[in-house]
C-alpha cells in the first residue's frame, strides 16, 4: 500500500511546478488588478519555496502540524473573492473555510514554510487577514488527549472503532428497539455501520448521517449524542420525536477517512480510495451523482474536494447509494452533520435555484435555530447550500432532494465559527449535542405543523 508520506513527497516533486503556475498566475491576476503589470521576481522565488517544501516534506509518518497557522481573511472585494478562490485551485494551503462572498470570512491553514508564499499573496491581493489559530498542533495536542474512560459518556471523541463497538452495545441493550445496519463498505474494507431505531410500526423514517468528512470530529460526535438521548432522554418532547419515527442512524458515513484522522492526519478530510498515483481519497460528498460535478468540485486528484474519476467511483458513496435505495421509501427525512461554521441549510448546492418547497424550508430553518440558540446563545445562519456556504454539487443533500424528491432534507454545518474550526474541544460536545438535539425538536414539530409527511 502506498504511504501518505511516500504519495505526497512525490507529488510534491512532480505538481508543485503546476501548482506553482497557478499561485503564480494568482499573484500575476492580483498584480494585474493592482498595478497594470506582473512581477517575473515572484516565479523565481515560487521555486525556491517549491525546492524548501520538497526538502520540508521527507518527514515522518504521523503528520503534524507545529507551527502551521490558521488565517482569517476577509475579502471586501468580489475581485478579492475570486483571486482567494482561484487559491482553492492550487491546492497550495488548505481552506478550512473556503471564500464564498464579500465580507464572509475565510480560514486558511498555512504550513511555516509556506508563509512567505501566503504573505507575499496576501501583499497582492491586499485582503484584510490576522492570525486566527497560532500553532494548530498545540490545538490537536489541547483536542484529542487519549480517552481513557470505558464507557461512552461524551467527555472525548471516540475511534470508529469504540463507536461501532458502542452501536453494537446498545442493539444488545435494546433487543426490541435497536438494530444494527451495513449501509455500505469502504476502501479498505470497513463496514459502513448504523442503527435502525424503531419504537413501533409503521412510524415515517428519519435518516441520520454524521462523519461524512474524517477531520469533522464534532459530527459522528453529535450524531451519538443525538442517538443516545432518542434511548434515554425522559423530556416529553424528546420522547415524542424518538417513538413516531423509524431512525436510520449512520454515525460515520466515512469510516476509512475517520481512522485516518485518528492515527495519521487529523486534517485529512477525504476518503481514502486510491485513484491514481499520486493522491489518494474523493471527497465523499462531491461524489454522489445527482448533478455530478456541475460546479464546486475539483477534477484535481490532490484537491479536498476531488470529485472522483465518476459518480460513485468511491465505493463508500456506491454502496451507501444502493443501500439508500433499498429503504427509499421508508423515510421522508434526511438530516446531515458538518462542521464547522453554524449554518443550517438546505439543497440545492450544485444550484443557487430555489428548491420547491424553499419557503417552507426556510421557515423550518428558522424556528429551528432559534430552538438551538435558547440554550447557549450559539447563533446559526439558514439558507440554501448554494447560496450560503457556495456551490457543492454531488453532495448528499442534493442527491436525496434530487433523486428521491425528499421533503425535509437539512445539512447542518455545526459548532463553531473558527476559534477552534475542526479541533473543537471535547468538553464541548455536550452542549453542541443538546443544542442540536432542541432544534431537531423544533425542526419536525414545524414539519409536521406544515403538512410533512404528505404521503405517510
Ligand atoms: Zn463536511
């Protein structure tokens, strides 16, 4: 099997030249913008740092992140969004928030070799941007302290491994409620597993799915949460919201990228598929074939957000496609976890088009985070993917909305808004999990209020 290490040194040698020509003509656009003209000196020194991070890179197996740094930047120009977004392209820093719009913010995680290179593009595009995260190890370091506790009691992150072995504990604990499911397989030859939940017949279904992206800890985090209290939580409304649905809960809809972030790369966002020689991993929620690659997607093998050579070329959104299938009918809800940014939203991503029942949506939405922010003041923003966040085709939302013409189908983007992005501290996973769990309340008793579901 090809090492991460082995992969990205040889990439490095063989597409920083490419992506080099990209930051270049970044530089070059944002020089043109500023002055009328472009520096050949910048070429010269892209080609020292190019030799600097080939050097920088042989390194050891377990990535680390001493001294990387997270950037907050604020584009107040559309020319300022355009130009950071032609950075997304050249795979040269890692967006943990990518640019969308004027005055949304952007972080940018750059590695400590690669800071002249951020600060000279930040020169020439002349966006307004200061240190948001100093030193992303001492976060890792601070986020993911070794679990020492044998039972599952939300002070920590869990392993897909402690997780499943949790799913299986509680079918044992609940013979007449709780079923396990294998919605699907991985790469490297993991189930994808689930709990089916059910107090009684005949109930419509909700389907739950956490941990589409490994680095997003907080989502299989919530999703547990979310899944225990629909067992146990004695409030009235809570109660009421767990025995009329069927529940298909999938904690880790990509367990292979999970593992990963948990023994090699904590940022690591992908699958781990191997598709060609050098990068490996799609981004599971690009690959779905609803309106494939039809915008916000990169073709770019190395990219976070490589769409696959095909739709469902990644054998977790294949199979988990087919399983879908085979239960179809049985929910007219479909509940997505992300983190990080505090949004709820709703398809489409691959359009910024109004889905038919958009007002409805939106009013949904909007009960919904007010719900969420009675607890602990956490503030959410609601709205269409596309128009919120920025295109993202070939995400699951769009195809359970597309395909299955689904009613309520929500993503949510959940805590926080970057002071700790991806490394949220555990003893926060608590208060996210009650906070969503009142707005998932709030979220179906408004359905309901307004019709849904129309065919159950
Ligand atoms: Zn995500």
């Amino acid at each position: 099997m090809i090492n991460y290490y082995d992969n990205i040194i040889l990439l490095t040698c063989v597409t920083l030249y490419l992506n080099a020509m990209n930051v270049t003509s970044v530089i070059a656009s944002a020089s043109v913008l500023r002055k009328g003209h472009c520096s050949s000196d910048g070429i010269i020194m892209w080609k020292i740092i190019i030799l600097c991070t080939i050097i920088g890179l042989i390194t050891t197996e377990k990535a680390t992140f001493h001294n990387y740094k997270v950037f907050r930047i604020t584009p107040i120009t559309t020319e300022q969004v355009e130009l950071l977004r032609q950075l997304v392209e050249t795979d040269e820093f890692s967006f943990w928030k990518e640019p969308t719009a004027v005055n949304i913010e952007v972080d940018l995680m750059v590695a400590p070799h690669k800071l002249p290179m951020f600060y000279e593009i930040m020169a020439q595009i002349e966006a307004p941007h200061s240190i948001y995260v100093e030193n992303v190890q001492t976060l890792i370091d601070q986020t993911t302290n070794a679990n020492q506790s044998t039972s599952f009691n939300f002070k920590d992150y869990y392993t897909i491994w402690q997780i499943y072995e949790n799913l299986d504990d509680l079918a044992k604990q609940y013979p007449d409620k709780v079923k396990i499911i294998v919605g699907g397989k991985t790469y490297q030859k993991r189930e994808i597993k689930g709990v089916k939940i059910s107090f009684k017949a005949n109930n419509p279904g909700i389907f739950i799915e956490g941990g589409n992206h490994g680095r997003e800890w907080i989502s299989p985090a919530t999703v547990m949460y979310i899944l225990h209290q629909l067992l146990i939580s004695e409030d009235p409304d809570v109660r009421a919201l767990a025995e009329n649905h069927d529940w298909y809960i999938f904690p880790v809809f990509n367990p292979d990228g999970y593992e990963y972030t948990h023994t090699t790369n904590r940022m690591w966002r992908k699958t781990r598929d191997v598709h060609g020689f050098f990068c490996r991993g799609s981004d599971p929620n690009r690959n779905w074939s609803y309106k494939w690659k039809s915008g916000g997607s990169s073709s770019f093998g190395c990219s976070e957000t490589y769409a696959g050579k095909a739709p469902f070329s990644d054998v977790e959104t294949k199979s988990m496609s087919e399983y879908i299938k085979t239960i179809s009918n049985k929910f007219y809800a479909y509940i997505s976890f992300h983190s990080y940014s505090q949004l709820l939203m709703f398809p489409y991503g691959y359009t910024k088009a109004h889905l038919e029942n958009y007002e409805d949506s939106l009013a949904i939405a909007a009960k919904s985070v007010r719900s969420l922010k009675k607890r602990y003041g956490t503030e959410y923003r609601i709205g269409n993917i596309g128009e919120i966040l920025y295109l993202a085709s070939g995400n699951t939302a769009d195809y359970i909305k597309g395909v299955y013409h689904k009613p309520i189908v929500f993503v949510y983007e959940l805590r926080d808004r970057g002071n700790y992005g991806f490394l949220l501290p555990p003893e926060q996973i608590i208060p996210t999990g009650e906070e969503t769990l009142d707005s998932l309340v709030t979220l179906f008793k408004e359905a309901k209020a307004l019709g849904y579901p129309k065919d159950v």
